[in-house]
C-alpha cells in the first residue's frame, strides 16, 4: 500500500506568486509520477491585495484553518505594498498566528550562475515577528509619524537557537547582525539573547558585526559567511544581498520555521513589473517546496529536486529574463521535471 499523500495548501497570493507556485505544484506532482516519490493533495487559498479587494480581508480565517489543517503550506507573494494602512499586513499576521519565529534563507551560487562577487554557501535566518517591521506606527502630529522597534528576549532567543542549530550542522559559524551604536537598549537585548544561546552550543563559533559594516563584508568576502543571525529589518535587507550574491531572488527560497509549523515561500514579492507575462523565474519557488520536502522529512525528494535544478543551472539550458535568457517559467519548469531522477 502506498503511503498517504500529504495536504499541501498553496497560498499563491499576488502578481507573479501564482505563476510561480504553479511551477512549485507540478514539480511536486512530478514526484510520484513514475519517479517513486511522495504524492500530494492540494488546495488553494486566497491571501493578500486581490483577496483583500475582493473580500475586504487580507488573510481570511478560513485560509488560516486550511492552512492549519494541511501537512504543509506553500506561499507565493503578497502585494503588501498596495494594502491601505488599515489592513491586515497578511504576512507578520500569517507569521505571528504560526508562531514562526524565523525565516530561514539559504543563498547558495549554483554551477553555470555567473557569481561576480564570488563563491557563496550562506543562509541568513531572519527573525520575522518584531522589530522593526512590529508594525507599532503612530502619528505625532499632521508632518511627523513614529514607528517602534521592539525587541523581546523571547523572540531573539527562538531565532538564535534556529541560527545555531543551523550553524551546528553547517561550518559551525554564527555572524550575529546589530547596530548597537545606534540603537542600544533593543540591540542590547538581542546580542545578550544570542550570546545565551551561544552558551548552549560551543561548538559554534560566534561573531557579531555591525548591519553596515556586515553588508559590505557580505559582497567583499561572501564565502566568510555561513548563518547570518539578523533582526527582522536587517534581515530582510541582508537576505536580498545575500540573493544577489548568489544569483538573484529568482533563486533564493525560504521557509518560515517555528517549534510546531512551518511554511515554504520565495524571498521575492509579486513583481509587479514582470506579472502575468508567464516570465518569472519559478526557481526560488521551487527550491522553497525542496525545503518544505526536508521538513517533512522527505529528504531523497528534496535533494532530487536540488539536484534537478542545479542540473538545470549547469547544462547552459533555458534562462529565465533575470538569468539572462529568454525562456518562459513554464519551459523551466518542463526543464526541471524532465530532470528529475528517482525520488522515492
Ligand atoms: P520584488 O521582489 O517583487 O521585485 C524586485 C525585482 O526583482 C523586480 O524587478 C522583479 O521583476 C524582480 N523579480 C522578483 N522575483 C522575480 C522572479 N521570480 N523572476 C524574475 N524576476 C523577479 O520586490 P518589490 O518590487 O520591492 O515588491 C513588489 C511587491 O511585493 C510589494 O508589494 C512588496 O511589499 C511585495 N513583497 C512581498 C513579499 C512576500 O510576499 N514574501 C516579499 C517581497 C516583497
Ligand atoms: C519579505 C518581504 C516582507 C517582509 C514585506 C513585503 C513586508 O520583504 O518577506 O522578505 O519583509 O516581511
Ligand atoms: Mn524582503
């Protein structure tokens, strides 16, 4: 008997995350097609701009109890931006109702991807819930408005111990990301959270870095790095250039993880510029439904999937526009499944 297939739901979202997570759906169906892999179900769910215009919620409950129900959740993008400021912003709400409390962003340069900047094998994990992006905003009158940047223990804590038990299984180096010239009482909380949390791992070799300095040294010397540990800002900022050190965001997946539920998406938006033209790179969502396969536990499908999309890199075969070729996203998908082995 074969096993169970499991519940995926897919939250595609906005502009080109429905493109994109439809590359992701088939590479998973492609699976157990005569490959032995793992088979799926799956569902799709309205989150984001289009849902908030169409049903004025921007994460509807009844996404969030498919979501809840399902094995595993796969995210597009979400137009963000375009949510007036009374809205839910869907994602620190889909992050905080998970309980995720990092987003883990690998950035790895792949065989045939030009890297000028040099080799990079990095995963920045990013704390997703506070700080900066708290969404803590007021008015101070009719020209001037505030925004909080709360740090707790707690939530730099979780993160930490996410970073080193990445680290512990890696090349055992944690780079820790602050400004603590600048912004001393928060930053004081979250380097003394991680250094706590160092105490459980000495294995690992910890360092911090200032935010401005670190970017630098992340274009400099990319291959000195190997999990970055970053407030929520920082995070998102270093995680794009760490994206860009090693390809672009058309590569670079990620997976929201916390004690009990996870969910896969790529570091990118909805790409407003490329959407609906059946042109986005579909491979960092791709990738993201590997890491979603690691997580429960499918590793042989994962790595099939890694394997499949490095080959499709390193044989010079068809390029999305942002790796410089022409293809459709489409194409690369058929590129990816016709290169995918045995996954079972
Ligand atoms: P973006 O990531 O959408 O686009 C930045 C640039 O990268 C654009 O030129 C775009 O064409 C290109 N790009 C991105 N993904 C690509 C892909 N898969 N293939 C080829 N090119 C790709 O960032 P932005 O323009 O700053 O933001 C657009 C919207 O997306 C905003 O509303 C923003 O808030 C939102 N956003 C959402 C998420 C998310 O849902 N996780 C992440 C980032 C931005
Ligand atoms: C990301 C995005 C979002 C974030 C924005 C769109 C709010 O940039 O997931 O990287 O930073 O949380
Ligand atoms: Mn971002």
């Amino acid at each position: 008997m074969s096993p169970a297939p499991y519940s995926v739901c897919l939250i595609p979202g906005d502009g080109i995350g429905p493109e994109v997570v439809d590359c992701g759906r088939r590479v998973l169906a492609a699976l157990a097609d005569g490959r032995g892999g793992p088979s799926f179900t799956f569902t799709r769910q309205a989150a984001g701009f289009d849902a908030y215009r169409q049903g004025g919620d921007s994460l509807p409950a009844a996404m969030l109890r498919a979501a809840e129900a399902a094995d595993a959740v796969l995210v597009g993008a979400m137009d963000v931006a375009r949510l007036p400021v009374d809205a839910t912003q869907p994602l620190r709400a889909l992050r905080r109702h998970f309980k995720v409390h990092a987003s883990v962003r690998p950035a790895r340069t792949f065989p045939g991807v030009p890297a000028p900047f040099g080799q990079i094998d990095a995963v920045v994990v990013r704390e997703v819930t506070e700080g900066m992006y708290s969404g803590i905003e007021y008015r101070a009158g009719d020209h001037a408005a505030c925004g909080v940047r709360m740090i707790t223990r707690q939530a730099s804590t979780r993160a930490a111990r996410i970073t080193f038990q990445q680290a512990a299984v890696r090349r055992r180096k944690v780079t820790a990301v602050h400004k603590i010239g600048a912004l001393k009482l928060t930053d004081s909380i979250f380097l003394e959270a991680v250094e706590r949390v160092a105490e459980e791992f000495p294995e690992v070799q910890l360092e911090t870095r200032n935010v401005d300095a670190c970017a630098l040294e992340l274009v400099r010397s990319p291959a000195d790095f190997d999990v970055i540990l970053a407030t929520n800002a920082f995070g998102d900022i270093l995680s794009d250039v760490a994206a860009g050190l090693a390809g672009g965001l058309g590569l670079a997946p990620s997976g929201c993880v916390g004690e009990r539920r996870a969910y896969f998406e790529p570091v990118h938006g909805t790409a407003p510029d490329i959407a609906g033209q059946g042109v986005a790179n579909p491979l960092a969502t791709v990738l993201s439904a590997a890491l979603m396969l690691r997580h429960l536990g499918e590793r042989t499908a994962a790595e099939a999937i890694d394997a499949s999309v490095a080959d499709v890199l390193a044989a010079g075969g068809p390029r999305t526009r942002d790796l410089g070729g022409s293809a459709g996203s489409a194409e690369i998908t058929d590129a990816v499944i016709n290169a995918l082995s045995g996954a079972g």
